[in-house]
C-alpha cells in the first residue's frame, strides 16, 4: 500500500479506537507508519482523512446489509416479505458495527464545529438512500430513480436511523425486523381502509 491508502487504514483504525473528536493527526500517523505531511499532501487535512475514513466504514457497514447476493435473495423485491428479510439483516450487524454506530452519533451532535465534515457526510448521506431503496427493490443502485431515493430512501434511513439509536441503547428491548415488518403492514392496512 501507498501512503494515501495507510493513512486512511491508520485513520479508520484510529477512529474506531479513540473517535473523531479524540483522535490527533500524530495518532494517525503513529497507526499508519506515515508521516504528518503526508495527512495534508493525500487528503488536505485531518478532518478531511478523518470523514473519509468515517465514510468507508460505513460504506462497510452498508455492504453487509444484504442478507445473500441479490440472486440469492429468498424474498420478492418490493414485497413485505423482502422488507423484513433486508431489516433482519441489518440488525443482524449490529453487534460487530457497534463501535462504527457509535462513532455515527458523536459526529451527529457536533453542530457547526465540523461543518466541512458534516457536508461530506451529508453527501454520503445521499448515496446511502439509493442503497437502501436498491437493497429492498431488488435493483442495481444506478437504477434508482432520484424522487424515489429521496421519498422511499428518506423513509429507510429514518427507520435505520431510529433502529440504531434502540439497538445501541437497549438490545433486549429494540424493534425486530418482524416488529417493523408488522408495523409497516399494519400502516399499508389502515391506509387501504382495511
């Protein structure tokens, strides 16, 4: 590996251990075996290295939401059935991506102190809904129509949003992937008079 590539595994690695807030560009550099100007040559500044750390991890975290590969995939696109299938295995990576779930809520009560980063992640943001509708429709994330990532995709992230907070706070008590699935039908029952 270049020395671009060792930082950003020295910064994920240090992101996991100490935070965002914690971490200092020499623990970086003692974790990557680079050197301080390199931080500033490949990635501009710390902050920078840091959130595109942050944003591969997560990109981790996403790939592994899928319960098989799409072909493998037992339930319909678009069905309740493949709702709950997708949810189940979200929760299902809870426990191994709890430090990176954690990591998420520190950057998310940093109010403008991080503004830069917050852009970055807001834009990381964006491409995690077509994940999300690409995952439950059954459809390769370049198909996925802008008005439905943004109506549909806002809905998941909510939820996976939501879900995360109860999975971090109090496991023995969060929402199954059963529970949102028979939430969600009862919702579709209400709405269609039934």
């Amino acid at each position: 590996m270049g020395h671009r590539e060792d930082l950003l595994e020295g910064a994920k690695r240090c992101l996991l251990q100490k935070g965002f807030l914690r971490t200092t560009a020499r623990d970086i550099v003692k974790e990557s075996g680079t050197n301080l100007a390199s931080i500033g040559y490949h990635y501009g500044s710390k902050d920078e290295l840091l959130a595109q750390a942050y944003v591969a991890l997560i990109e981790g975290v996403g790939e592994r939401f899928a319960p098989a590969p799409a072909e493998e995939m037992t339930q319909p696109p678009g069905s309740l059935e493949r709702f709950q299938e997708v949810w189940a295995a979200v929760i299902r990576t809870v426990p191994e991506a709890r430090p990176i779930w954690l990591l998420s809520f520190e950057l998310m009560f940093q109010d403008e102190r991080l503004a830069e980063v917050r852009k970055l992640l807001a834009e990381a943001q964006e491409e995690g809904r077509s994940g999300l509708v690409a995952l439950v429709g059954g459809i390769p994330e370049a198909d996925v129509d802008p008005e439905r990532a943004e109506s549909e995709g806002r809905l998941y992230q909510t939820l996976l949003n939501g879900l995360m907070v109860q999975w971090l706070f109090d496991p023995g008590t969060a929402t199954t992937a059963e529970q949102l699935t028979e939430g969600l039908r009862r919702v579709m029952d209400a709405a269609q008079g039934r």
